[in-house]
C-alpha cells in the first residue's frame, strides 16, 4: 500500500489537516463518501482508483453501490 495511503488510514485527521480543505471535504474523504465527492466534481477515475488502493479492488461493488451504479439512490 502506498506510503500516503498508510498514513491516512492510521490517522486520517492528522494526514488530512495538511491540505486545505472544507469541513465537509475532510469528512466526505474520511468516510469515504465517493458519491459525494463525485457530486463536487472530484474525477470519479480517481476516486475508483483510490478506492482500489484504500479499500481494495474485491470491494468494488461497495464502491458501485455507493456511486448508485445498481440503479438505486445511494444511502
């Protein structure tokens, strides 16, 4: 796992408050809110492969379903 992706997942606040970024930015990031992220015009490209290396590629359907890629409004 890449070096920045180790850091934030061991302590996301602390990695995040290095970059300037919204309250609701920094949250949408740490819950991993792809399809928040994507509605600010975040490039869903590297949202997907940031999921990959965050959370793992055997999880895509998770990251399906919360872009509401299966037809159903995202929770």
């Amino acid at each position: 796992m890449p070096e920045k992706a180790e850091r934030f997942l061991s302590d996301a606040p602390a990695h995040l408050a290095q970059y300037s970024l919204t309250d609701n930015e920094a949250k949408m990031i740490t819950d991993l809110d792809v399809r928040g992220l994507a509605d600010i015009d975040v490039s869903q490209m590297l949202l997907m492969m940031t999921w990959n290396v965050m959370v793992g590629e055997e999880k895509i359907g998770e990251y399906l379903e919360r872009m509401g890629a299966n037809g159903t409004p995202p929770p």
